[in-house]
C-alpha cells in the first residue's frame, strides 16, 4: 500500500491517536522515513499533542475550587449569606496574620483530604505505585511523560497520594478516570 | 485481585449513590460530586470565553445550574458529559452576548470544507519538558491556541487537554465523531503550523540539540 503525501497529512492526526489500520501506519511510516516534509509534519504534530497535554498547560487560578466552593455554599444557604461575608472577612484576617508563620514553614504540600471524598478516584487501586514531584499537584504512573521536576519526584501508594491532597494525572491515569 | 470492569462498576454505583442521595435531599454533598471535574469545566470554559475572569465565571454558573437541575439528569447519561454540556452552553451564551455587544460577526469561523495544508516543513526539535516552566512559553502556546476559531478550540481543548475520547468529545460538543475528527486534525495543523517559528528554532536551541522527535521510533 502506498500513500502521497496528501494522504499523510489528512490522516496524520488519526496516526498520532493510534487510531489507523496497520497497513495504513506501515505505509504512513514508509513514506516518512523517505520524506522529510511528511516527517516534519508527524513530528511536529506528535510534539503538539504531548506539549498542550501536559498538566502545566491546564492550571486553574490561585483559589478557583475555594471560591467555587463558597459560591456553591452561598446558593445552598442564602440566608448564610450576609454570616458568610463577615466570615470571609474574618478568616482573611487570620489569614493575613498567619502568613508569617506559613512563610516559615518548609512543608508546603496539597491539603490533606479524605479519600473518601473524591469519589472519582476510588477506582485507582489503592496499592498501585505512583511518583509525585516536589511543587507539583499531580500523581503520576513511573512510566508517565508528563512528570514535572522528575528529579525530585518521589514514591508513594496511590492511596498516600489522594490522602495527601495530590490528584491523578490525566493523561497515564486516564483508564481509571472513566466515571459512568 | 477485582477487574478494571469490576473498578468501572463500584465507580458507578458510588457516583450513582452520591447522585441518589443528593437528589433525596442531602444537597451538600453535590460539591463532592462535582470535585472531581472542576477543572475540567474551567478549561471547557476557558477555550470558548478566552478571558480567566470570565472563564470562572461562567464555571460557577454552569455548576450553579447543574445544582439546580440535578432533578433532570437522568441516569444513562455520564454525570462529567452532562456537566460538562451544560458548561459550554453556558460559556457559548456568555461568548455571544459579547460578539453581540461588540457588533463582530458570530459566523467569523472558517468552515470544514477543503483541506488544511501544512504550511511549514521546518523539522522540530524535540521540546524538552523544563520548556515549559518558562511562563513566557504557556503564555505563547495560549495565546497561539486562542487564535483558532472557536470550534477548533473547543474540540482541542476537550481532546488533547482534557483528554477525553472522540466519542466523549462529539457527544458533549453534541457534533458527529467524524467533525470531532476533522477539527482535531486542524486544530493540531494550525498550531504545529502557528508554533514552527518558535519551537523549529528560537525556543529549544538553548535548551537542546535532539533531534526531531519521530513518531514511529
């Protein structure tokens, strides 16, 4: 089976996903390696697909799930409301005058959280092996290609990781993030 | 040792439980079923409104309203493609009020007929992963993803950020799997095509001198 170069490019993106026929991937890879166009355009591909799915790339804003909580809180209970205000001043003055403190602090982690409470994620096995990194939020598989600062990534039971406040990542985790 | 099958089947039931509780009344319980997605629905916000501001809050609106019609959803469907439909309508009523109130045309979008064409051959270095700590670089890569048209972007975003199936895709886009298809194909065209000056030469040559990354070594 031979394929031109049109050919390699509209199926290009369905190569990337793994998402063609045998021969179809045998002939893809054929005509690249005598091609340097279509292997610039694999190439390039490939790196755009793995860049933009790296968990840097989808960050939220300082405090989104807090506020995003609250709001949720204020619809629940509106009455709380006006309370909730003056509670909200009120802890930002704790806050403020706790920041030194916090500033001392050389542990500055995920907040602990019950596993129980992040239904979606019950499904990882408690056993399974993960790496975190030192800064980062995400747990990964050893073998995952996102990994920040893998240098200083350490060991831990996926258990030890949610418990930790740490969520999975995306990408190599994907398989146990399926929620029916 | 139980079964990924098995794992899929009690992940159901204990959201399905959460679900029934919920709707029986114990309402607080709704933010630990939405925890889980949060992020998910800002980024599906984000790649329609382009602004963080009002990403957020078209974010907390959709899950405002997904609290309100809790009662609705039904069961056969997934909770995360439900919530998720809810916010990119949300996010697109947002996106069109806006077009309105600037007096910019909502069909700016080219269409799906012909083929893309790559425009550049120049062959990549591989992009090491420290590239991205450099703030300047995400802000790049935004800013070049914001420039897609808006159906682009969305099928992107959910596909190659979010990491969903085509199928998840199509069904939350409410769009065939063959559109999803061709405006992933697109999508990663254009920005490999908008990227080259960047990661072909200017960005990655202090950082590394690989090789192109092939695909199929």
């Amino acid at each position: 089976m031979g394929v031109n170069c049109e050919k390699v490019w509209r199926e290009s993106s369905n190569y990337i996903d793994g998402d063609v026929s045998a021969e179809l991937r045998k002939a893809i890879e054929e005509h690249a390696q005598g091609c340097s166009r279509c292997a610039a355009v694999l190439s390039g591909l490939k790196n755009i697909v793995q860049i933009y799915g790296d968990e840097r790339m989808s960050d939220v804003p300082l405090g989104y799930g807090q506020r995003l909580h609250r709001r949720l809180e204020e619809d629940m209970h509106p009455a709380r409301r006006g309370f909730m205000g003056w509670m909200v001043a009120f802890a930002a003055s704790i806050l403020v005058g706790g920041t030194f403190e916090v500033a001392k602090s050389a542990s500055v982690g995920p907040q602990r959280v019950s596993q129980h409470s992040q239904p979606a994620f019950r499904k990882i096995p408690p056993g399974l092996r993960v790496l975190v990194s030192l800064g980062g939020k995400i747990f990964h598989l050893p073998i995952c290609s996102t990994i920040n600062n893998r240098a200083t990534a350490v060991a831990m039971t996926a258990q030890q990781a949610i418990q930790d406040g740490y969520t999975p990542c995306p990408r190599c985790l994907r398989k146990y993030l399926q929620v029916g | 040792m139980r079964t990924a099958l098995q794992h899929d089947l009690a992940e159901s039931s204990n959201e399905g439980a959460l679900l029934k509780r919920i709707k029986d009344g114990e309402r607080e319980l709704f933010y630990k079923l939405v925890q889980p997605y949060e992020q998910r629905v800002y980024a599906a916000a984000l790649s329609i409104l382009r602004n963080e501001a009002e990403a957020e809050d078209a974010a907390q609106e959709a899950v405002l309203k997904a609290f309100k019609h809790i009662g609705q959803f039904r069961a056969e469907a997934k909770f995360s493609t439900w919530l998720l439909q809810i916010t990119i309508n949300e996010a697109r009523m947002r996106r069109r009020k806006q077009l309105a109130h600037a007096m910019e045309p909502i069909a700016d979008q080219p269409t799906e007929d012909g083929e893309y064409v790559p425009r550049d051959f120049a062959d990549w270095r591989e992009i090491p992963s420290e590239t991205l700590e450099r703030r300047e670089i995400r802000d790049a890569l935004m800013k070049a993803l914001a420039t897609l048209g808006e159906k682009y972007r969305e099928v992107f975003v959910l596909r190659d950020m979010q990491r969903l199936s085509i199928e998840e895709t199509a069904k939350i886009l409410d769009i065939s799997t063959a559109s999803v298809k061709t405006r992933l194909l697109r999508a990663r065209l254009m920005l490999r095509d908008l990227l080259s000056p960047g990661f072909g030469g200017g960005w990655t040559t202090k950082l590394s001198f690989a090789k192109g990354n092939k695909p199929w070594e």
